[in-house]
C-alpha cells in the first residue's frame, strides 16, 4: 500500500467510525484494506442505516407535512433532541428540512447534521439560505466536527466557501480537507484560499501534528494547486521540514511525499537535500525500499540526485543489492521515462559488484555507457 493509499485508508476508516456511531480507533483492524473497498463497504454501511430506518422515522416524517414548519422545528427541539431531528430530517423531501431547519438554532442543527443521511445532504445544501449555512459551518469548526464538514464542504457553493474559509482556523482547514467527501471539489477549495491563506494553512501543519492530513490534501489536490502546496511546504523554516521527514519517515509516508518534492525547481530541490535526516543511512535505505515498493523511482531520482555524496552512496548500495526483479523494474521504469542522466550517476556510485549485476541485466539499455562507468 502506497502513501497516499494508506492515508485514503485513514480517512475512511474513520468515516466508517462514524457511521456505525463507534469509537475512533475502534476499527483499526480495517488499516491496510484498499481505500476504494472500505469506501464501498462505508456506502453500503450507510443504505443498510439509513434505509432501513424504524418505521416510527418515517411516521415522524410523514406528520412534519400535516404541520408548519416553526412547529416542526419547535417539536424537533422539545420531543426529539438533535439525533432524532438529524435523523428524521433525511427522511424528509429536501426543500421540506430546509425550511424546517432554517427556524432551528444553529447549535441545535450543527449537532443533529451530524446525524444526517450523507447522501440528503446535497439537496438540503442546495436549498438552505446562504447566511445560515455559513453560521452552519462555522458552528461545526467550533464543534471540532470536521467528519460532518467534510460531508457538507463539498456541495457548497463558491460564494459560501469565501464567507466560511475566513472564519475557520488553519488546523480545521487541514483535518476537513482530509476527510472530505468529495475529493473533486477541494482543488476548487484550495484555490478560493488564496495563496496567503493557504501558505498559513501549510505553516500550520508543523505546529498542529498535521503533516499526513497536509500530505493527502496535496494528493487529492492537481496541477497548479498541488505544485502550490509543494512549494509553500519547501518555504517553511527547516525545523518544521526536518518534522516533516520525521513524521513521513514514522509512518511510512514516503510514497506521498516524493511525488510532492519532484514538482520543486531546483533551489527547492536542494533545500530539501541539505537537511540532516537525509543523511541518516537507515532512513535512506528506508527511503528506497518505499520507492520500489511504490513504484516510485521517476519521482526519486531527481531528490537522490541533490543529495550529498555520502547520502547517494548509501542509495547506490541499497539500490545494488536489490532482487533482480526489482533492479530489473528500476531500469524499465529509467527507460520509459529517459531517466538515465540521472541514474547512471547513482550506478557509477555503486559497489563494483552492484555495478556489474546491473550491466548483465537484459534491461540496462544505455549500450556504449558502462565502460565509462566501470572506470
């Protein structure tokens, strides 16, 4: 399971978490399942709640037509409490628990949206009143629910985004951009930031402990707006990019942050290179296990080749002691990407060994280079 997998992971498990109303940490033995089949084992979850819900939810339902609304909402208040209103709301028609939620008190509709049917939240959205889905969202920031906002962030519209990022903090940008629903929309949220903003956002992820959620934003995130993150992240002091490499080194967050540090120019490139856990033997060889593990070496190579001399021979031993499978898929992956100016610096560091297991495979291609390299 490569990075940005096991960070999609995360998420979704946590998601699951919430729909089956458990414990965070409850189903941690989920950690290591695909993405894509726990998000389909979250949807299935949440037919088999919310479509099958007690018979009494929907009588409630069905007797919120026979009233007004401000009544409605007066009996969600007294009789029922936020579950059973959140609850009770997604077996209503759209505009109907709107209209009801639009004479609720925002600290009442915030907890019950917790309770929502995930899949009504679009049409309710749609329909509420710009000025309350705002006061909305930021009840939920200050809730520290960022599962529910990242239920709602999705389906809110453009002008509602610009009122509502200003008013949540850094740390809760980072946690809702992470769990969101629907990834398609948070390259649109990242660039309603501004680079200002979003440069706070990253400066906050160091001091918060939030370098993953940082790292998956960027990996749902494309073209110009990942390079932004990319960036901003190399600008931050090197203390924080030396957490940075801690936390990615502790989690085995290798494969998503690569492809982050291959997007830098190359005064970044080396500013990356020159911090001291880059040196550490260990780390280096933990580097290149993850980077054959992923597949990762197009996005590598470049960094390997900003590294000092005695990181780069550490990267050539481990590189010459791979299984031939490995040195084999290393050397088509150079091919297809014309890779090898970069490469052949790194085999010419290589054990004399390494250098000739490397020659005699069938998918070293540069014919006429190794006997500039065997000296």
């Amino acid at each position: 399971m490569n990075g940005s997998e096991a960070l999609q992971c995360r998420a979704e498990v946590l998601k699951i978490e919430r729909v089956l109303a458990v414990a965070p940490g409850t189903l941690s033995f989920l950690d290591g399942r695909s993405a894509a089949d726990l998000r389909r084992f979250r949807e299935q979850a949440v037919a088999a709640l919310f479509d099958r819900a007690p018979d009494m939810i929907d009588r409630i339902a069905a007797a919120t037509r026979l009233v007004p609304a401000t009544v409605s909402a007066a009996i969600a208040q007294k009789a029922l409490g936020p579950r059973l209103a959140g609850a009770v709301a997604g077996r209503m028609e759209p505009a109907r628990a709107a209209a009801v939620i639009d004479r609720l008190p925002v600290a009442f509709t915030a907890e019950a949206c917790a309770h929502l049917d995930p899949r009504r939240i679009p049409g309710i959205v749609d329909r509420l009143d710009e000025d309350l889905l705002v006061r909305i969202a930021v009840a939920l920031a200050g809730r520290g629910d960022h599962l529910t906002m990242g239920r709602f962030v999705g389906h809110v519209r453009d002008s509602a985004l610009l009122r509502i990022i200003p008013r949540v903090d850094d740390a809760a940008v980072l946690r809702t951009g992470f769990l969101i629903d629907r990834r398609d929309r948070l390259g649109r949220v990242v660039e309603l930031m501004g680079q200002e903003r979003l440069a706070r956002v990253v400066a906050a992820a160091s001091g918060a402990g939030l370098w993953p959620e940082t790292l998956a934003v960027a990996g749902m995130v494309t073209g110009e707006r990942r390079t932004q993150i990319a960036e901003l992240t190399a600008d931050r002091p090197r203390a924080e990019l030396a957490s940075l490499v801690s936390t990615v080194a502790a989690e085995g967050l290798w494969a998503e942050l690569l492809p982050l540090v291959a997007l830098l120019d190359d005064d970044r490139l080396r500013t990356v290179a020159a911090l001291p856990a880059l040196r550490d033997p260990e780390l280096l060889a933990d580097v290149v296990r993850a980077v054959v593990a992923s597949g990762l070496w197009g996005a590598f190579l470049p960094l390997a080749d900003a590294l000092p001399t005695a990181s780069r021979t550490v990267i050539a031993a481990t590189a010459a002691g791979l299984p031939e499978a490995d040195l084999t898929e290393l050397l088509l992956d150079v091919e297809r990407r014309n890779l090898w100016e970069l490469v052949l610096p790194l085999i010419e560091t290589m054990p004399e060994s390494g250098k000739a297991r490397v020659f005699t495979l069938p998918a070293f291609r540069p014919t006429g280079r190794a006997e500039g390299l065997t000296g």
